[in-house]
C-alpha cells in the first residue's frame, strides 16, 4: 500500500529588516535589539508566579560590564520588598545615567536584602567572561542575608542550590532582576569614574571601558593599562588591522548611544 502524499509545507516568509532613513541601510542588530527592549514590559509576573510556588524572598540576579575591555565584570542581587512598588524600574541600559542613581537608593532603601560582587581583570583573563560573569552573580547571592529560596536570572543558570528561573531579556521583564541591574551598574561605573583620571587617554569616563573610537584609538597608541582585559580580541590586536576590523562595531556602538540618548527616563 502506497503511504499518502504529504502535504506540501509552506514557505517562512523573510522578515523586512527596517531600513535606517538617515543612511538608507538596515537597522544594526545592536539597535533592533534595542528596540525589543524598549517594547517589553517590566512587571511583578515572575515574582508572583515564584511566591505561587511557595518561595518568600525572590531575588533578582543579573551582571553588568560583561563586552567591556577595561575593569571588572560586576554582579547584583536585590531581594525587594512585595509590598512596596518602586516605579521606573526597567533595564539600566535604558536608564540616564542620574535616573538609575535615584533608582539604585530607592532599591537599596526599600530592599530586604541587595549585594554586589566584582570579578576583576586578572580573574575574567584567567577564566573568560562567560564563567567569570557566573562567579560574580553566584558572589553576589551568596552575600544576600537573609538567604533567597528563589532567584530570578537574567538569562543563565547560576550555581546555585536552590530553584531559580532563567528569564531571557529578564532585566527588561522582571522588576527584581531589573533592580540587580541597576545596582549593579551604578556601582560598576562608580568604579570606572575613580579610574578615568588615572588613564586619562582612554576616555573612561564617556565610554565606561566599552569598546568606542577614543578607546581603540588610544590602544593603538599606548597599549593596554594593568586593568585592560587581554583576553578580549580589541586589546591584544591593539594596532591598525584591529581598528579597521572592528570598525563596523563601533558604528553599531555609536548607533546604539544615540538610540538612549533619546530615551530619558523621568521618575514619577
């Protein structure tokens, strides 16, 4: 017996990449990305579905620095208060710089429990980035007290014995991991603003040890510092073939900065 025709599948339509009108090319993926974020909502839905389960203290746990060339990678944990709402919480790359310093109070004032842990240099080289992010938020939960029964992460599993839920784009959808976000990132460029001085050339305290042109322009010319990451592919090919390599990136980078530029937070 002959088997039956299988119908035929239909083909996936292409999505249009949206096409930037100031240079008539595609939108970078940097700046698409963006844009999702901005789309997503920030709200209580994993806090509440992980005190459905039975958990009190729902720690949100993310990590900031994780692409940059110079300084630490550092982690944040926030165990925030249920009955307390602090407004404007959202992913800190989608915060100015003095809304998340407002915010970043507000959390510590109104947190059960927050922490933060750095990696530094030294460690990130030895290990690579991707563990060396792990260790700090893992650093991070375990200076919280008292301890979590559940934690929310931004996109990984951390080492951790305890349930927790893993959250893609999770800083931009869950409050707790956005408040870890915020921490996070308010103490890491604290850091970076003490050392700008200190390095004056490479422009530290524009681009917070992100790749950008001043950056490479000033590794190509002086070589990295003590606190630079020679692991990272832009430091140790610090001439011109990597300036012109990483060229693209930059432009992506800059598009991105005028992307937030024109995103101001207000606090309520």
């Amino acid at each position: 017996m002959s088997a039956s025709p299988q119908p035929a599948r239909a083909k996936r339509k292409k999505r249009a990449i949206p096409i930037n009108p100031a240079t008539g090319l595609p939108f970078s993926k940097g700046t698409m990305k963006m844009r999702l974020l901005k789309r997503l909502k920030c709200t209580q839905k994993f806090e509440k579905l992980a005190w459905q389960s039975g958990a009190q203290l729902v720690a949100g746990v993310d990590e900031v620095g994780r692409g940059c060339l110079f300084g630490p990678v550092v982690a944040g944990a926030v165990i925030l208060e249920p009955g307390y709402r602090i407004k404007g919480l959202r992913d800190s790359k989608l915060i100015d710089r003095e809304t998340r310093e407002t915010l970043a109070e507000r959390i510590k004032k109104h947190a059960i429990a927050y922490a933060v842990a750095t990696v530094d240099v030294a460690r990130i080289d030895q290990l690579n980035i991707y563990w060396a992010s792990l260790l700090a938020m893992r650093e991070a939960v375990a200076q919280l007290s008292p301890r979590p029964d559940h934690l929310l992460v931004d996109a990984v599993r951390v080492d951790w014995d305890g349930p927790q839920t893993n959250i893609i784009h999770g800083d931009a959808l869950s409050i707790s991991i956005a408040a870890a976000s915020i921490i996070a990132k308010v103490h890491r460029d604290e850091m970076i603003r003490r050392w700008a001085p200190v390095y004056p050339e490479y422009d530290l305290a524009s681009n917070k040890g992100y790749r950008s042109p001043k950056h490479l322009a000033a590794l190509n010319e002086l070589g990295p510092t003590p606190l630079h990451r020679l692991s990272f592919a832009p430091v140790w090919m610090c001439n011109e073939a990597q300036q012109e390599a990483f060229a693209f990136e930059d432009e992506e980078a800059a598009e991105e900065d005028e992307t937030l530029a024109g995103d101001v937070t207000e606090l309520p």
